[in-house]
C-alpha cells in the first residue's frame, strides 16, 4: 500500500513537473513571438523562421547558464527574458542589422498579395473620389466658365490620384503600391467621362457623344495615371524612411 501511494505521488510530480515545463516552454515561444510580430511584413517567411531557431537557441543557452549558476528554471527563464531584453527592442536590432535585399524577399514569394490590397484600396477610393470630381463639374458647370476655374478644376483631378497614390503608397508594400495604382487607375480613370456624359444626360439634357468619352478617358489616363505612380512611390519611399528611422531607435 505505501509502494502505491508512493508510485501515485512521483506520478503526480512527473505530472505537475511536466505541466511547468510546458508552461515554461510556452512562456519562451510567447517571448519570440512578440520579437516575431514586426518581422512579418519585413522579412521572407524563410527568414524569419531561420532568426527565430536562432533566437531560441539563445534563449536557451542563456536559460541553461542561469540553471548552472544555481537558478531553478522558472528563475532561469525569467531571467534569460530579462537578459534578451524587450521584444520591441530586439526586434528593431533584427531589422536593423538585415540587409535591404533580405527584407525585398517577402515581396517575390508571394507577389501578388500585396498588389492585391493595394489595389483594392486605390481603386475604391479612386472611384470615389473621380465621382465626385465628375460630379462636382455637372453640379458647378455655371461657375467653372473661365481659365481660372477649369484650371482649378483640371488640378484637382490630377491631384485626387496624386494624393490617393501616396496614401496607398504609405499604406501598402514598397514598390508594389506603384503597379497596384497604376492598374486601380486603369479601371478608374477611363471611366469618368461616361459617368459625367450619364449626368449631363440626367440634369441637362444633353446627348452622350461616346465617341468622345472613350477618347477622353483614354487621354485622361495617360495623363493622370504617371501622377498616381508618382504618388505611390513617394509613399513608399516615406513609409521606407520611416521604417529605418524606428529600427534605429
């Protein structure tokens, strides 16, 4: 009977030694995932992981030098973490020391997937905006009679894709916010005379002349659209800086 209750109590502590073990292993990978966090966007999947196995095992070297000096292991693993230092921090040095190149290489293994949220941000925002445009020249039709006015006018339609394309550019993945504008400009831009011929069509009375709504919106596009790619880069460039400027610290 004292054999039993014996068995049964190192049972227990196997498992209750087991149960800490795993708490404790789940404490470390909570740690690198807080490191990992920022690296998504920045760094290839490939990359990350090999930075991750390689922050592990020095979490672990650290962890196993605090055992040798005595700690118990919940001690042992506090103080490695405090040792790493904070996950922000570490994770801002990572980036740092990154080659540019590296970080490019998230952008080739899945290209399309940043285009794709790019896209679909300009392009519904450039469909707003052009509507409004176009809608706004119905509406003030009467007032826009005069260089000034069409001048104003024309500016401000260069200037909604210019500012939506630096927008997205500031939002959205490097270079490719430059090609997603490009193609949500594409879909966008050649449409607005069509919009504003149904309009005049609807308020005053005038006939659409198609012919030369498909020559305005493609004129238009060739235009407009190096205004928007111009845009975008430049957001990208800003949102680079400011990216080098926060892993500087």
């Amino acid at each position: 009977m004292a054999d039993l209750r014996q068995s049964l109590h190192s049972s227990s502590q196997r498992l209750t030694m087991s149960g800490e073990q795993a708490r404790l292993e789940q404490r470390m990978e909570d740690y690198l995932d807080h490191i990992y966090a920022p690296m998504v966007e920045a760094v290839s999947y490939g990359r990350r992981q090999e930075i991750r196995r390689e922050m592990r095992t020095h979490l672990d070297q650290l962890v196993a030098a605090h055992e040798e000096l005595g700690s118990d292991r919940d001690e042992a693993v506090t103080a490695a973490i405090r040792q790493f230092g904070p996950p922000s921090l570490v994770a801002r040095k990572w980036l740092a020391q990154l080659p540019a190149e590296i970080s490019e290489l998230a952008y080739y293994e899945r290209p399309f997937r940043p285009i794709r949220g790019a896209f679909r941000e300009a392009a519904w925002k450039l469909a707003v905006g052009i509507g409004m445009w176009a809608g706004g020249a119905v509406m003030l039709e009467n007032y826009l009679r005069g260089d000034l006015g069409v001048t104003a006018y024309l500016s401000l339609g260069i200037a909604i894709p210019a500012t939506i394309g630096y927008v997205t550019g500031c939002r959205q993945r490097a270079d490719q916010s430059a090609l997603a504008m490009l193609l949500a400009q594409a879909v966008t831009v050649p449409l607005w005379p069509f919009f504003f011929m149904f309009l005049t069509q609807q308020f005053h009375n005038v006939r659409p002349d198609f012919t030369s709504g498909i020559i305005g919106g493609v004129v238009s596009f060739l235009i407009v659209s190096p205004f928007g790619c111009a845009g975008a880069w430049v957001g990208s460039r800003v949102k680079r800086l400011r990216r080098k400027r926060v892993a500087a610290g």
